[in-house]
C-alpha cells in the first residue's frame, strides 16, 4: 500500500502536483496518468462544485487530491474531506487562532470538530470505521500565507499542532502590500523569505506555486516540497498553441 500524502508531505518528500480547473474527470485521469504526486483542486478561483470535484478525485482515484476551499468554514472543510480528498489547503489564514480553528474542523473527536457523516471517503458507508480510525493520522492540512498578516503571524501560525505545511501566495500577499503583482519587488521577496526563513527554522513543510519548471526550480533549491507546477486549461492552451506555432510558424 502506497504511504499517504500527509506522511510523505511531512517526512519531506519533493512533492509535485498540478492545479486542476477543469470539471472533467478524464482531464484528472491524464494528469495522473502521466506522474504527478498530487493534484490541487481549486475550489477557490475555479468554477468547481462539491459534485464536480468528487468526480474529478473519482478520475484520478490512484493520486492524492488536495482542496483549496473556498473559504475556511466548517461545511467547505468537511464536504472536501467527505468527497475523498487526501487533505485541505485553506486560503487567507493570517493568525494562529484561525489555523487552530481549521484543524479542528479537519480532525475528527478528541482531536478536532469534525461532523461526521458518511461519503464517497467512507466507502458510502461500507468502510466507515476503516475511514474514521485513519483520517485524523491521514489527513493533511495545509494554511496558505497570502497576506501581510500571515507574514507578520507566521511565527506563532506554524507552531499550531496538527498544521503540516505553508503554501505561500506571492500574489495576494503583492496586493496586501499594495503591490498587486509586484512579486519581484524587494518587500514582497523580503515578506516571502521572512516565510520561508520561520519555516526552515521549525521543520514545517513549505509550497509554493509557479507556471514553469523555471518558475518553481528556485523554491525547490531553498528546500520548498510541496510544489505546484502549471494549471491543466493552461497546460492544453499552451500545448495546442506550441503545436499550431510548429505547424504554422509566425502565427
């Protein structure tokens, strides 16, 4: 049996996944097909619903998918969790308090506040005490800092029991500087490595997004692991575009 994400994600593997946008299942099943660790579903920006999802997860069945809710509400947590996903990625967190208040909705009693109910992770029933024994040891949870708060918080963010990882978004975290898409500016680069310095001092596992192998290959020399690389409608946009070009040069 394959290691779960979590563990892996912890005992710092370079992870590498891909961001899924598109409601096909098929599109899930290629990119799983071709390698990646692990797919970011985007329930945040994307237009993908709870049922769009499950099907998604049903398509790549063999590779860990992991959600970034919408937003950090009970019900957004365990409908990702319910649907099989291997864990959470919960955008805009910029306190200690808030990362706590997330890992009790992803973990199930003693540990957490989890509802319980049964899904497609539950086997719809049929490995229900299988599921719950497991999830909260299995469950990976994942903060985003994408705000100047976070930045200033981060300390005491990543010393909350039971967060595994910081997925920093240089974009937002631009625009809370008032230096929307500025990423390469000297107090967003200064923000950023203020991240990445507190979490290689404590152990916590960092991620990171870019469009290119170039993009995301400097993160990965500073010891970032958890890596997202390209998203699947740019992917096939750039793909066909690359084919046309050949085919038609100068087009």
């Amino acid at each position: 049996m394959n290691q779960p994400f979590r563990q892996r994600l912890l005992a710092g593997e370079l992870l590498v996944g891909t961001m899924v946008t598109l409601p096909a299942p098929e599109v899930a099943e290629i990119l799983a097909t071709v390698g990646f660790d692990w797919l970011f579903l985007d329930a945040e920006h994307a237009a993908l619903n709870t049922r769009e999802m499950q099907r998604i997860m049903q398509g790549a069945w063999q590779t860990p998918c992991i959600v970034r809710l919408a937003d950090d509400s009970e019900v957004a947590v365990k409908k990702a969790l319910d649907i099989g996903a291997a864990g959470i990625i919960v955008p805009q967190v910029n306190s200690a308090e808030q990362a706590a208040q997330v890992v009790r909705r992803a973990k199930y009693a003693p540990e957490g506040t989890r509802g319980v109910g049964v899904g497609r992770a539950h086997r719809y029933g049929l490995g229900f005490g299988d599921y719950v024994g497991r999830a909260n040891e299995e469950t990976a949870v994942i903060v985003q800092a994408e705000h100047i708060k976070a930045v200033e918080n981060i300390e005491a963010i990543i010393h909350v029991p039971g967060v595994d990882a910081v997925l920093i978004g240089p974009y937002d975290l631009s625009a809370s500087l008032g230096l929307m898409g500025q990423v390469t500016h000297p107090d967003v680069v200064a923000a950023i490595q203020r991240v990445t310095d507190a979490c290689l001092a404590a152990g916590m596992r960092l991620g990171i997004f870019g469009m290119s192998a170039t993009a995301v290959a400097p993160y990965i020399a500073q010891g970032y692991t958890l890596i997202t690389v390209g998203i699947d409608a740019t992917l096939l946009g750039l793909a066909a575009k690359e084919l046309l070009v050949a085919i038609r040069p100068g087009q």
